[in-house]
C-alpha cells in the first residue's frame, strides 16, 4: 500500500469513527441543543462526513438502534493526550458496534424494495400507507413502535400517508429527513453523497430538516425545518440555497402514469430524464443545445419520438449512433444552405 492510500485508508477510518460518536451522542441521554449544533458543524466541514453519517444512520435505523454504551461514561484523564486517547477509543468501539449492527442487520426482518431501469413498484406497507418507486429507485423500510422510518437509497418515491400523530412517519434521504404532517409526496435524490434532494408535496404539507431534527413538526418556527404546502417542490443542492417552487401536481407525478410532461422545461433536462427510464440515450452534441426549452406530453418510453420532434422543431441534426441518440446544430454548407440530413 503506498503512502498516500495508507493516509487515505487512516482518513476514512477516522470519519466512520466520528460518525459513529456523533450519532451516539445524538441518541444519548446527554444530549443537548449543543450536541446538535455542533454536529451541523461537523456535517458542514466535508462532503465525506454527511455521508459516513448517512450510513451510519442508516445501520441505525435498520436494526431498530444499536444499544451504544460508553456515551455515559465520565472520565477526568489528567492529561491532554490521554483524554484525546480515549475519546477515539471510545469512537473506535462505537464504530465497530455499527459494523456488526451492519453484518447482523441482514438477519432481521425488514423489506428492502429496489428497481431498475425502466421499472416501476407499488406496495402497500404495514400501516395501510403506500409507496410507490419510479425507475432505479431503492428504500428501506423499517417500522418501530414509535417511528415509521423509510430510508430513499436513491431514485424517486411518491408516498401516501395515513397520518398518525404519535407514530410519525419519516423518509430519510441523505442528510435530510422528510417528516410527514398527513400528506402525499414525492422524494427525488441521486447517489449517496451526491445530487439534489427535491421534495414535492401533492396534498398536505411535509417538514424538511436536517438528521439531528427530532421526528417531529416543531411547534414553534424554526430557521432549520423547512415547510412545504401542496403544489410546492423544494430542491436542495449542495453549496446553494434552498428554493421553493411552484410544481402542478400532474406534472409532478406524471411518472406514476407511465408519461413526462414538459412545460419550458431545458433540452438538457428532459434528455436527462428520458434517461432514467430508456437504455438508448440522448446525447447533445453542442453545449449551446442544452438551455433549448421543450414542452410537450411523452410516454416514458417515446425517446425517439421525443428526440425527432425536437430536432424537427430546432432544425438539428438527429444521429444514431451506438444505442445513442445525438442531437446537434446543422452544418452549413458551401453553398451557404443548411446541411438537412437526419
């Protein structure tokens, strides 16, 4: 192993172990409004953390929550080094606690749901609320006695919720929780660690807060839980502000009913939503093609006739090429006419 991939592994290991401390002082009987706010701190100084942290979370709340002993444990050591010493001793054995809670976590009786490309799944869960996955889509489901939790891997998931105020319902996705107050809703993410985060409301109201939130709607205002009513969708990218915007319902969960519709909706982001749910892809072959704007009603799998309306529409260049479909500006030629070939 060279020098630097040793650092690396060091690093790696590091951040699981703060992860692990983190989240135990986040379910210990200690913790305090401090503790939260200085893990919103630790989750801000590096990508790596929010996603140690997510896993981490994740172990936890598979396996209903891992008994952490140690987070009581007071020590007075007499010097700087020794106390730095046992603090990641302690973080160490939390860390290896999550690992087996990972390995064992298999055995127990819990309903991971996946799909592939093209392929959609309803199902109803224990409570009578249904959730519905779009195209490579995975969660994890896990009810407790207090929490019904969901855990969105990645993809998109419409849920429909029956509402119970002393069992709240809550999806997990990244370092973010969405708590429902009675609703149905769609949750889009992308890859651990990475991508936007939307949440669109269809009826009611979800919160949208970070993990260290309880799982519940705070009754007073609050500058880190984020509202949003029907017909809004919230995105949350990384290093941006969050944005609230206006999403019609149909438009939102058009998906669910096997079609995509488009209102001045930019070239490059319809190409990537057909995409998700077409193993021939759409390719744009000039930068300037991607803030063209579309509108229009396809079915999921219309790609071609999607991608030959727009090149009809724009004068492109329609090409395919190697399970691809490439758009790109005609060419002008000698004479001064435009090159017209499909």
């Amino acid at each position: 192993m060279s020098p630097s991939s040793s650092k690396s592994a060091r690093r790696e290991r590091r951040v699981r172990a703060e992860a692990a401390a983190w989240l135990a002082r986040l379910h210990g009987p200690r913790r305090t409004p401090d503790t939260e706010r200085g893990l919103r701190r630790w989750l801000d100084e590096h990508p790596a953390h929010a996603v140690e942290f997510e896993r981490a979370t994740d172990v936890w709340t598979e396996t209903g929550g891992v008994p952490f002993h140690g987070g009581g444990v007071s020590y007075e050591p007499r010097r700087l080094e020794r106390r730095r010493r046992l603090r990641w001793t302690l973080a160490a054995g939390l860390a290896a606690s999550l690992a087996i809670a990972l390995w064992t976590g298999h055995a127990l009786r819990r309903k991971t749901v996946t799909t592939g490309a093209g392929e959609q799944k309803t199902i109803e869960l224990a409570d009578g609320s249904w959730v519905t996955l779009d195209t490579n889509s995975r969660i994890i489901v896990h009810y407790v006695r207090r929490t019904r939790s969901v855990i969105l891997r990645y993809g998109e998931a419409y849920f429909q919720v029956i509402h119970n105020p002393r069992r709240p319902f809550v999806v997990l996705a990244g370092n973010r929780k969405v708590i429902d107050v009675g609703t149905s809703f769609v949750v889009r993410r992308g890859t651990i660690g990475k991508g936007t985060l939307t949440v669109t409301v269809i009826k009611g109201r979800v919160a949208v807060a970070p993990l260290s939130v309880a799982d519940r709607v705070p009754k007073m205002p609050s500058p880190k839980v984020l509202l949003v009513t029907a017909g809004k969708r919230l995105r949350l990218r990384p290093h941006a502000l969050p944005a609230i915007q206006t999403e019609p319902a149909a438009q939102a969960t058009a998906w669910l009913h096997g079609e995509l519709i488009f209102n001045d909706t930019p070239l490059a982001a319809a190409a990537r939503q057909f995409n998700r749910y077409n193993r021939h892809r759409i390719v744009l072959g000039a930068p300037q093609l991607q803030t063209l704007r579309v509108g229009g009603v396809f079915r999921l799998n219309a790609a071609r006739s999607f991608v030959r309306s727009v090149a009809e529409a724009h004068h492109l260049r329609l090409i395919d090429r190697d399970g691809t479909w490439v758009l790109e500006p005609r060419t002008r030629t000698s004479d001064g006419r435009s090159d017209a070939r499909p």
